[in-house]
C-alpha cells in the first residue's frame, strides 16, 4: 500500500463514455431511428460501438501510468439507470414489458418511454450540467443482483492484464436518488427499503472477489447536500453491515460534488478501507481531517483535480497542498475531485481555440496526466522542470465592459410596477385567456443541420445558408398559426444550442470544436469556455425574430438566455466572484432586450433553468448565491419598458428560498418545469408564492409520448383551481428541439385545444 512503500497511487473517479467523436451518440440514434436493414443488426452495431468505447478507455487510461482504472463507466444511456436494474429495481408499471422486449429495448423504453408509458423522470444531478433517469421504487420492488454485464467487463479487462475497480452508485444514494413509484403506501420513503437492498451489495462483492476484484468504488454524492439525522444513520447502518461482509474486495466510498460534512466521520467509523474526497468543492485543511477519527488508518483518495471544469491545475499549489496531506493521511491516492464525465476529452483536438486560451486548459486527457504527474512529483519530488513556474497568461480586460460593471445603480435592476405593466401589455398584446405558446425551439431538419457544418466548413455561401434559415423559420411560423398557438416563436432554427449560439456572438467566450459533453442519453452539448470580460459586438437574436414577426399578426416572442444560465452551462473563469461575471453577461442581454424593442418585439422570454441548479447543495451560501443570481436577472430585464412582456422559464423548486427568489424575478409570465410534478407545484402556487403570470408545464416535452386532450385540459383545470385564470398560461415544458415533427405538432394541436376548452368554461363561468 502506498502509506508502507512510500509510493503514491494515481487514480480517476469516473471517465466520458460518449466517444472522442460522439460515436455512442450516432449508434444509439442509429439504432433509435432504425436506419439500418434489422433490428438485429442495428443492435449488434451499437453493441460493437460500445465494446470498442470500453475498451479503448480500458487501454488508454492504463497506459497513462495510473496506478488504478476504474470500470464499469461506460452507460448506454445513463448509470444510475443502470445501477438500479444492476440490483432488479424495475419499475411496477414498466414490469410487464420486461418479458416481452429485448433487454436493450426494455432499457430504452425505460429511459425514453412508449406511445402509453412516460419515461423515468429526468432530473438533474446534484449541481452538474448532467442529468439521470430517476428509479421508482415502492413495497413491492424486488431487489436481485443482474451483475453479467458488470463482470463481463471486468473479465475481458483482466485477460488483457488490466484489472478494473468497479464503480457502482452506493446503496444509500441509490435509494435516496430515487422516488417513491405511483403505486407506493402514502408516505413511503425509497430508503425504507435499505436493509433489502443491502445483501445484494453483498452478493456482487462475493462475485467480484471470487474473480479477483481488489478494490470497488461506491459512490455516495447524496451526502454532499443536507441530509438528516435518519439519513445520516441509513449511512451507517449500510457500511456497518457492507464493511463487515465476509468475502468482498477494499471498499472505497467517494463523496463527489462537495463535502461529505457530518457524513464524513460516520464513514471513517466503519471498517471500509478507503474514502474519496472531493476537495476541490469541498476543500479541508489538512488539520480538520486529522481531527476525525480514523481517517489516519483510511486510503485517502484526494480529489484535487477539478472534475467539472477545464481549467488547468496550478501544480506547485496542489502539490504543496498534497505534501501537507500526507502527513495527516499517509497512504494517499492522487485523484479528481469527481467523475470526468462532466468535461470534454481532449485539448488537443481543439485547433480552433485562440493559443493563449488553449494553454491554460486541462481536458479530461490532460487531467489524467495530471493527476499522475502529481503521484510521481509527491512520491519522488518534483524535478527541475517542474520547478519551473510557466508564464502566465493574461487576458486583456475590457475597461469599458469594467467601467459600465462598476456604474450599475440599484435603480437598474427595478422595472416598473407589475400592475402598471400588466395594463399596458394587455393593451398592447390583447391575447385570449389562457394564451398558448412554446418555449422556443422546434425540431431542425437536417437539411438544416447539414446547412450549419457546410457554412462552417466553407462549403456554402452565407446567402445560401440565410436562404436555408428564413425558408425553415417560415414553415415554423406557419405550423405555428395552422396549429392555432397565440404566441408564437421563430423556432430557434438558426441556433445550435441555447448558450452556445450566444456563446459564439459574443467576446469573452471561446467555443470549441469537440469539446462535446453529455448531458442525458444521446444529448451531447459543447460547453463554451467563459474566459474574460463580456461583451457584444452586435445585435445576436433580433434579426431573425424581426424577420418571423413579418410573417405573422401574431405576436413572435424573442428567446434569450439569462445570464445565470450563461454561466451554470460554460466553463466560467475562476480569477473573479461569479456575480461579477453574471453582471458583464446580464449587461449583454440587457442591451440585446433593447434592441428587440427596438424592432418591435412585444414579448422577449429569458430563459433561467438553471437558476435552481447553481444553488449549492447545502445552506451555506444559498442565501448569498440567490442574492446575486436574482440580481443578475433583474439588472438583465430592468430596461424593459412597462409594455413589453418579459418571459422566463425555469426548473421549480419545493425551497422556500427558491420559490420566494422566483417571485423576486419579477417576471410578466413564469414557464414552469412541472409535468411530473404538477401537483405539488400547484399546491405551492395556491399559497399565492407566485403573483405574476405562470405556465405550469402540462405537456413533456422531453418524452416522446404524445399526451392526448383530456389529459392536457385536466392538467389546465387542475391549474385553474390554483392559478387565477388571468394569470395561466398553457404551455410545453421546455423546448422542443430534441422530439420529431410527428411527436410535435399532434402534440401542440392537443395543447391548444385543452387551453381552448378551460378558456371556454372560463368565460362561460363554467369549471368542473
């Protein structure tokens, strides 16, 4: 062990799986979409795509020189879908398809739903950039250990000489991760179930051991947030009971996305051998993990390389942190801070980032390599090379960006009352009860995706490509009357993706090439990287919005995106307060807001999912980051004139922090991610917590199901007994760039039914 020869392990906590080329995402829509001649032999394709991306990453991380790999990474769609079927918890109401289905295609129905089953739901994970299909779970879920896939992997690294650590979702997570299922007893929790699930754990580490497993990774991010005292003893019940089963391999338990807190000690109690850190987010002086007992007999896996982001590593500070570190915790481990899934693969590949830009970077490559250039540096000291301080690289800031940031008065951020504003845009607008709408994007052909590589590539003219776009937004905006929505949008055809497109028109911003990301199954965005002062050279949205509003009486509703959200979804430069950087962003959709005025826009919406995202996973600092998310909004939407509507659309929260943040927005209309959830949104909404107007999601757009009228209008209904009827909006949950024609407009036609029904009872006094 590293602590008696004095050598120090290298390590990684988890590895991008999508491919250095999106390879997983084209087979698995390959095999979606059915593009090859059976179903057979498209399932054999995606089973080849995905051995081949297992293996190279097997072979590829043990020739870095660290000293363990980890396995068991890769995921067709996502992990904690397939840590929930690792142990059978198979869903009640998907069981009787399970049969019937090809067990690939039981786990796509699964993660993507059926004409008649919704999927999983979707959540975010912790405060990343990804998000997981979420397990259902209620009394009668039987748990049963299904490891093939598991250990084949394993076997097949071990025939080349490479021996995999397993890393699997910890069992306290697992359940805490997951919901209670429909068919659940009133007040049944998930974790009930943790003394059944337990002896599975057991099971698989008697298999891994008996196949020579040294060492398994379990990880438990769900101690990183607040946990309470029931949850905390869960924790300890587990590894109680998983420490002292008698055949199994070192257990390392890693606590990923920030401190482990009050959970920290309670691991260093039990007999698990090693414990991981994320010490990045969750930063300890050496001293306070001294004062825990039993952390000095426990491996430390330090995670002192950033894991979510893509700065490069100051090595001398890491290295000197790691020297104090190892006096407190001898064996220790060089590792991330978390999984390496939340950034893209290598630098290298980037031939289009400016040279002072790409220098300071760090990939997912990069990092291994720092990580073990850091082992070697604590176990033999670092050489004369090493030594050696690169220059450093400055970036010219904007002093007019900084003079206008440091002028920002209060009275910016401060529109004019809401009940002037709904006048004057009632006024203006003259929409229904019950408006309709969407929140922006549509499907792009691929004739239209094929016209973006070729314009960048060179291959077509710019009047060619704006030719492409304007005949696009005209079918869009077409569809849009025929299906009879009352607010239309221009369908985002000219767009990439949400941050990117803006991203790309402004300084300060540099994108890449294939720096491609997972966010769920086969979604891969490319984050930009937010590397200095911002600002805009020109106008980014309203050209195309100004030309869809000349199709159409119809009001055309201009889609941005807030600066929170410009910032939770790029790789944000770390030598300045993120509210600082959020005000330079803010500034720049102020502006932008102004000249869609300007063109006549009457409805401008600025989209802030991840304005619940950001907020840290534990109350330290919830208060101080909703302060200036909030402000950032508001100095963003404060120029607006009294008449124009001011939009947003955003994930809800049962925070009484959250909620009451949202309704400080001070937003005309709020687009509420609720389709699931409804119920519960809706019983917060009749507390009056949100005074403006509001459209509670009813309609998934993330599923490919499409919901059917009656549905739709009780789920309207069901708003209306909550929402006063002058304030409801009906609308989709979220953008509908990901979903298909055929999915779509049955869709929306069913939307603006249901909406046109509540409206008739509504004016008819009529409510069921």
């Amino acid at each position: 062990m590293a602590g008696v020869t004095g050598d120090f392990g290298s390590s990684i906590l988890g590895y991008p799986r999508i491919g250095p080329r999106r390879e997983l995402k084209r087979a698995l829509e390959a095999y979606w979409h059915g593009q090859t001649t059976s179903a057979g032999s498209s399932r054999v394709s995606l089973e080849a795509v995905a051995r081949s991306l297992q293996e190279d990453t097997w072979s590829e991380l043990h020739a870095t020189g660290l000293t363990q790999v980890p396995g068991n990474t890769f995921s067709f769609y996502d992990h904690v879908l397939d840590d929930a079927l690792l142990f059978g918890a198979v869903p009640t109401r998907f069981r009787s398809l399970q049969d019937q289905q090809h067990p690939l295609d039981f786990y796509f129905t699964l993660a993507r739903g059926s004409a008649d089953l919704p999927p999983l739901e979707l959540v975010r994970y912790f405060d990343s950039n990804y998000h997981y299909r979420q397990p259902e779970i209620d009394e009668s879920t039987v748990f049963s250990l299904h490891a093939e896939t598991l250990v084949d992997e394993f076997d097949r690294a071990m025939a080349r000489g490479i021996e995999l650590r397993p890393v699997v979702l910890g069992p306290v997570s697992l359940l805490l991760m997951s919901k209670a299922a429909p068919a659940a007893a009133e007040g049944f929790s998930p974790l009930d179930r943790l003394d059944d699930l337990l002896p599975q754990y057991g099971a698989l580490f008697e298999v891994l051991a008996k196949r020579g497993a040294t060492c398994i990774q379990l990880d438990e991010p769900a101690f990183t947030g607040e946990r309470t005292d029931a949850e905390l003893a869960a924790l300890n019940v587990a590894y109680t009971t998983l420490s002292t089963t008698a055949l199994r391999p070192r257990l390392l338990v890693t606590g990923q996305y920030g401190s482990l807190g009050p959970a920290l000690p309670i691991l260093a109690a039990t007999k698990i051998e090693a414990i991981g850190l994320d010490l990045v987010a969750g930063r300890m002086k050496p001293e306070e993990l001294a004062e825990i007992p039993g952390m000095k007999r426990k491996r430390l896996y330090a995670g002192v390389i950033n894991g979510r982001n893509v700065w490069r590593a100051d090595r001398h500070v890491v290295l000197d942190y790691l020297e104090r570190l190892r006096h407190v915790c001898p064996d220790l481990v060089v590792s991330t801070s978390s999984t390496l899934l939340h950034v893209p693969y290598d630098v290298l590949s980037e031939y289009a980032v400016e040279g002072n830009v790409a220098d300071r970077l760090a990939f997912a490559k990069q990092k291994v390599a720092e990580v073990v250039a850091l082992a070697k540096a604590l176990t033999d000291g670092p050489s004369d090379k090493w030594r050696q301080r690169p220059t450093e690289v400055h970036f010219k800031q904007k002093h007019a960006v900084r003079h206008r940031t440091y002028n920002i008065t209060d009275d910016m951020r401060v529109r004019a009352p809401y009940a002037e504003r709904k006048v004057a845009q009632r006024a203006r607008l003259d929409l229904p009860l019950v408006p309709s709408t969407t929140l922006g994007s549509f499907p792009q052909s691929t004739a239209m995706r094929q016209a973006r590589y070729e314009l960048g590539e060179g291959r077509i003219s710019e009047e060619d490509y704006r030719g492409q776009v304007e005949s696009e937004i005209e079918e869009v905006v077409r569809l849009q009357e025929d299906i009879g929505l009352d607010v239309l949008v221009n369908g985002e055809i000219e767009r990439n993706d949400m941050v990117q497109f803006f991203a790309e028109a402004l300084d300060g911003f540099a994108v890449t090439t294939n720096g491609w990301v997972q966010a769920y199954g086969s979604r891969c965005v490319r984050p930009p990287i937010l590397y200095g002062d911002v600002a805009r050279p020109k106008p980014m949205s309203v050209e195309w919005t100004a030309f869809a509003q000349t199709l159409t009486d119809k009001p055309v509703k201009a889609i941005l995106t807030g600066p929170v959200t410009m910032l939770a979804r790029s790789f944000v430069r770390q030598d300045q307060p993120l509210f600082e950087t959020a005000d330079q962003v803010a500034l720049v959709v102020r502006d932008e807001i102004a000249d869609l005025e300007k063109a006549g826009i009457a409805i401008v919406q600025v989209d802030e999912p991840a304005l619940r995202e950001l907020l840290p996973l534990r109350e330290k600092g919830r208060d101080e980051y909703l302060r200036w998310s909030v402000a950032a909004f508001r100095l963003a939407t404060g120029g607006a004139a009294p008449e124009t509507q001011i939009h947003t659309h955003l994930a809800y929260s049962t925070r009484a922090a959250v909620i009451d943040a949202i309704e400080q927005l001070d937003c005309d209309v709020t687009a509420i991610v609720a389709t699931r959830s409804i119920a519960w949104v809706l019983d917060a909404l009749a507390e009056n917590v949100l005074s403006h107007g509001v459209g509670p999601g009813i309609y998934e757009s993330r599923s490919a199901r499409i919901p059917d009228i009656d549905e739709l209008d009780e789920l309207l209904t069901l708003a209306s007994k909550t929402i006063d009827i002058e304030r409801l909006w009906a609308n989709p949950d979220g953008g509908l760039k990901t979903r298909r024609y055929w999915q779509v407009e049955p869709s929306l036609r069913n939307l603006v039914a249901a909406a046109r029904r509540v409206r008739r009872r509504a004016e008819q006094g009529i409510f069921k």
